[in-house]
C-alpha cells in the first residue's frame, strides 16, 4: 500500500511536468522503507506489553510477535534500527547530491517528517498510538505524506493541489482500516493504557466511525478521480470499482454490528479494508502511466541517469 501511494504520488508529476528519474524515484522509495522498518521495529519494541497480553493477535494486528516468540531479542531490536539510521543517513545524502531539481532542504525536512511520525507512533515521549492520536498518524503518513514525498521528489511544487486531492480517499480509507485493526486489540490495549479509537470511545462507536470514513474515502474518491484522471473511462470504471468494493465493506462492517462480537479477530473484515485502500492508489496510478505511455516520444521524458555529475 504504501509503495502504492508513493508510486502515485511520483507519476502524478507526469501531469505537471511529463518528466520522471528512475534514481530518484528508486532511491525515495528505498528511504521511505527504511523508515517504515525503523517504524516497525520501533513498534514492536514498545508494544512489547499489549502483544505479549494479546489473544486476538493476527496476520493482520498484534504486531508481527517477533519479540513476544522469542524471534529476536530487545538487543537485535536496537541494532537493526541503528543500521536502518545509518543507511538512511547515507542514502539521504546520496538523493540530495542525485536530484538537484529539489532543494536539499525540503528533502530533508520530508525524510525527518516521516522519522519524526515513524518513531513518535510508539517511542516516549510522544507515544501518538498511546494518546489517541495514533490513527491520524497513520492516515497522514499513509496517505499526504507518502503522496507529497513521490510527488515533490520528482520536482513536483507542494502548493500544488493534485497530490493533496489524490491523497484524501486515501486518508479516510486507511483511518477506516487502522481504526478496524484497533478492535481486535482492545483488551490488551486497555489493560496496558494504551488509547486507541477503540479503547476510547468502545468498539461499537469504533465500529461506526470506520463505516463513515469508508463512506467518506468512497464518496470524495467519486469527484476526485473526475477532476484528476484524464481519462473518462478510467474515471467511471475505477468510481464503480471502489463504490462497490466500499458497499461489500459496509455490508461486512453491518454484519459485525449486529454481532456485537468486537473482542475477537476480524479476518473476514480486514482484507476488504486493506484492498478498498490499494484500489485508491492504484487506478490514479494506473491512469497516469496509461496516458503517458500512449504517446512516451512526445509527452514523456524518463531520465535513467541522476540529476547530477555524482555518477
């Protein structure tokens, strides 16, 4: 999903601009990875409390359990977050020498933004996830932040309206999705403090503000694809796609309802959750390098060299 995002966000400059670095694009993805994993671990690290307490665990939530299964150890944590840091130090350094279209400034401020957000979900002081504010992190950062980086690193000028409409279905639809993964982790995030949508509020209430933000990434998708895709056809196929994808997800969200049985995994739920998201990101992505490689001569220019003599 997030490679998805950022993907679209990168061919979304074709718009503007009709140019595109392979490098940097390749480089910014590989940072933006890196900074997830450092988000990961960092996670895993300081839930190690509610994972461990967790019965409802999944493919889906509970963490990936490697601390909790003895997998690896609170040592390996810490040096793997440490070569992660090392790495996106010197890779950083190479995207600044590589894309000169950009100032080393706002690619700077843009990888410390994703690091600030990364690392604050979980690590004191901030700990977003554990005041109530760990969904919006995720919905920004897996939606405006991923979007903006492969847009402004292509060159793209952030006052620029296209990434940021590209980037609210996305938003809703991964506030709904994460907002779903808190149900399952409820007791174990309640009997550790940690304040999630679901702790908060209770998962009936949980539950409803998932279907609204479903409805709302579905809705704003409609308009938004209209006033952004070029093509007619992909507007009306890709609005039909996620509309009814988004009637399938509110059904399955009906029916847990109804059960009332919120305490427990929801792995028939959380799949149309995670696809709704990808179809948000890849049919503007999918549009964009249709147009573009109709005609790649006379409206696309791919550099496949830096932006630099640093090579």
């Amino acid at each position: 999903m997030a490679f998805i995002a950022y993907s679209m966000g990168a061919a979304s400059t074709l718009s503007a601009s009709s140019k595109f670095s392979l490098p940097v694009y390749a480089l910014g993805y590989v940072l933006l990875f890196l900074i997830e994993f450092c988000t990961v671990l960092a996670n895993e690290y300081y839930d190690y409390e509610t994972d461990r307490i967790n019965q409802n665990f999944s493919m889906f939530t509970g963490g990936t359990r490697v601390l909790v299964e003895g997998r690896l150890g609170f040592r390996d944590i810490k040096i793997a977050i440490t070569g992660a840091l090392c790495l996106i130090a010197v890779l950083g350094l190479l995207l600044v020498t590589v894309d000169r279209d950009v100032s080393p400034l706002l690619i700077t401020v843009m990888l410390s933004i994703g690091l600030f957000f990364g690392f604050g979900y979980t690590v004191p002081p901030l700990k977003f996830s554990y005041r109530g504010l760990g969904e919006l992190v995720v919905g920004g950062t897996h939606s405006f932040y991923l979007v903006l980086c492969g847009y402004l690193f292509q060159g793209g000028a952030w006052e620029h309206a296209l990434p940021w409409l590209l980037s609210i279905p996305l938003f809703f639809a991964v506030l709904g999705a994460i907002t779903l993964a808190d149900l399952p982790d409820r007791p174990a995030d309640l009997a550790t403090s940690k304040r999630t949508v679901a702790v908060i509020f209770g998962p009936k209430a949980a539950t409803v503000i998932v279907s609204c933000c479903i409805a709302v990434a579905a809705l704003s998708a409609v308009p938004i694809f209209h006033s952004t895709l070029n093509s007619r056809r992909m507007w009306a196929a890709g609005s039909i796609i996620v509309v009814l994808h988004a009637c399938a997800l509110l059904r399955a969200l009906i029916g847990l309802l109804r059960s009332g049985a919120y305490d427990r995994r929801v792995d028939n739920v959380r799949p149309l959750a995670l696809s709704h998201i990808i179809w948000l990101g890849a049919i503007p992505l999918v549009s964009f390098l249709w147009r573009y490689s109709k005609f790649p001569t006379r409206n696309l220019v791919i550099s496949f060299s830096p932006r630099s003599n640093f090579i």
